[in-house]
C-alpha cells in the first residue's frame, strides 16, 4: 500500500510539473507578467544592446535637390570625416569609415544615401559637421576628392574658399534621446552649392538637417 501510495504520489507531481512548463510556453504576450519585457521590447532603466547608458542612435543620410544644368553628369564629393557639436565642441563620429565618395545627383529625386548609424549621447542638437577632401582654391591636385563631370568626360575639381579644415556645417534641429533613434537627412543643394569664380568651382554649400522620423 504504502508503494502504491508512493507511485501514485509521483505521478502527480509529475503531471503538475509538465502542466506548468505548458502554461509557460503558452502564455501569451498580454499574459507577460508585470516587470517582463517582450521580445526586442526595452524597458526604462533598461539599455539597447551596444549602447553605453545615456546615448542614443543617430541614422544619418545623404540627399541632393535636382541640378538644372544640362552639361553637368557628376558632382562627387569625398567625406573624411563626420563630428556632431556638444557641449561647445565639436566630437568625431568614430563609426564612420573615411573616404567615402559619392556623387550628389546621384541623391536627388528621393534617392538617398545612408551615411552611417553613430552612437551619439542623448540632447539636442543643431549642428554636423562635414570634413571633405577638398583643396583651397589655387591649388592644382592630381587626384582631387571632390569635383565636378561634364557630358563631354572632363573634370574640374571642386575648391573650398577656406580649405578643408574647417569643413561644411549642416545646420538643423533635431533630438537623441537614451536608447532611441533620430533619423536625419543632410541635404546638399547643389543648385546653390557650386559657384563659378573665373575658371574655378568653388563648393559653398548650405545643408539642412531634415528629420524623418524620432523613435
């Protein structure tokens, strides 16, 4: 008796065990308990993964309004460096891979290009800044990073008044809060941008910070 007693005490501790890993396996998502996350979901407190605490995701894009002139086939430039203005200073982007070239009427007719996504600290920000590689006007470079194409094959290289050293503000307003996603577009107007001087092309552009979308 008492090893029938036994046996059939196990079984129900057996059936009550696989009853319980079944309710856990089938509970569904508004059966989470109170304090548990859902899949990908973060909690307050709580970071994304590859985050440090505090900081937030910048996704950076590339952009150009449409050139009118004809004879023109290319406007490339060539980005070495990319820094966000905090705190009165200016901080590289340190996930951005120099040299990245691209050709601006390429990015136009809402063709864009994604520049990277930067761990940036949670504020507010209205400034990036570009760092190209461009030659001061005068110079003659053999391979120049930044230049414009014409139908006929030719090239002339594109000149900064001031050289590259202090590179082209992107001015605009937009926010990185703490383990959140700002999604920006850097447009370039190139219509504006390059100014003839004799038988120079001097690049002088003015970018906006266009948001898409906080989240």
């Amino acid at each position: 008796m008492e090893i029938k007693n036994s046996f059939l005490a196990w079984v129900v501790l057996i059936v009550v065990a696989v009853l319980a890993v079944f309710g856990l396996l089938s509970r569904t998502p508004d059966q989470i308990l109170p304090g548990q996350a859902l899949p990908d979901q973060t909690l307050p407190g709580q970071t994304v993964p590859g985050l440090a605490p505090g900081t937030g995701t910048l996704k950076l894009y590339l952009s150009d309004a449409p050139l009118d002139a004809e004879n023109v086939t290319g406007v490339y430039i060539t980005i070495n460096e990319i820094q966000y203005h905090l705190d009165g200073e200016w901080i590289t982007c340190e996930e951005f891979i120099g040299n990245q070239t691209y050709d601006l009427l390429e990015l136009t007719g809402g063709n864009i290009a994604l520049l990277g996504e930067f761990a940036l600290p949670a504020g507010t920000y209205t400034q990036i800044r570009f760092m190209l590689d461009i030659g001061e006007k005068g110079s003659r470079p053999a391979n120049p990073g930044c230049y414009i194409e014409f139908a006929d094959n030719s090239t002339e290289p594109l000149y900064a008044p001031s050289g590259g050293e202090t590179g082209y503000k992107a001015i605009g307003h937009f926010e990185v809060t703490a383990n959140g996603t700002a999604v920006v577009t850097a447009d370039f107007d190139v219509r504006k941008a390059v100014v003839v001087a004799g038988s120079s092309y001097i690049l002088k552009p003015t970018i906006k910070l266009i948001v898409a979308v906080n989240y």
